[in-house]
C-alpha cells in the first residue's frame, strides 16, 4: 500500500510540474512597448528577417510584391493587405513566425499613419 502511495504521488508531483504557459503569454504586457514605433528601426528588421527572405517578398520570389524599401511596403499599408495578412489575419508569414509584440509593432505602426521614420 505504501508503494502505491509513493508511485500515485510521484505521478501527481510530475503531472501537476507540467506548465503550459510560454513566456511571451505570461509577460507580453511588460516587455511590448509600442509607444514609439519606426519604420527603420522595428518594422523593416522584422520584415528583413521575416518577410523579405528567399523565396517570399524579394525580386524573383513568390510573394505578392517585394519588400525591400518603404515605398515598397507602404503600397501593402495603402491597400489595407499588410493590415489583414499581417494583422488580422495572423497568416503572413506563412511559417507563422512572428511574435505577438511584432504583430503588435505592425499594428501600432500602421495606425500611426505608417511613416516612413
């Protein structure tokens, strides 16, 4: 009876230490600042990074348009398509890769007018 008393609890123990919660959930709120969003300086490294990549929104790749200059990324701002793939949508880029704070320098940038700063 003991045995299956220290075999039930150390089941509990590893159970219970299983933790679903990633890091950027629990501290999104107070490592996000979009207070002062630049074109230059948060939203063209995420697009270099994540967007503008072999294959996707460079010359020659599938992407719908290039991303390698404002001007370039600003006709997707204008057109309302980087707001909803980007944004609402969550399904640019297609890897699925960027982090809710990029999502939320998109959005912040976008509804600042989309400067070119």
């Amino acid at each position: 009876m003991i045995k299956k008393t220290i075999v039930f609890g150390a089941i509990i123990a590893v159970i219970s230490s299983c933790y679903k919660d990633n890091e950027e959930d629990l501290y999104k709120d107070s490592e996000c600042d979009v207070t002062d969003v630049s074109f230059s300086e948060d939203i063209m490294p995420i697009i270099n990074a994540s967007c503008a990549t072999v294959g996707c929104h460079i010359a020659g790749g599938s992407g719908n348009g290039e991303f390698i200059n404002y001007a370039q990324v600003f006709t997707k701002v204008e057109n309302g398509s980087l707001m909803n793939r980007v944004v609402t949508l969550r399904d640019m880029p297609p890897s699925g890769s960027l982090t809710d704070c990029q999502i939320e320098h998109f959005e912040q940038w976008i509804n600042d007018g989309a400067l070119d700063n």
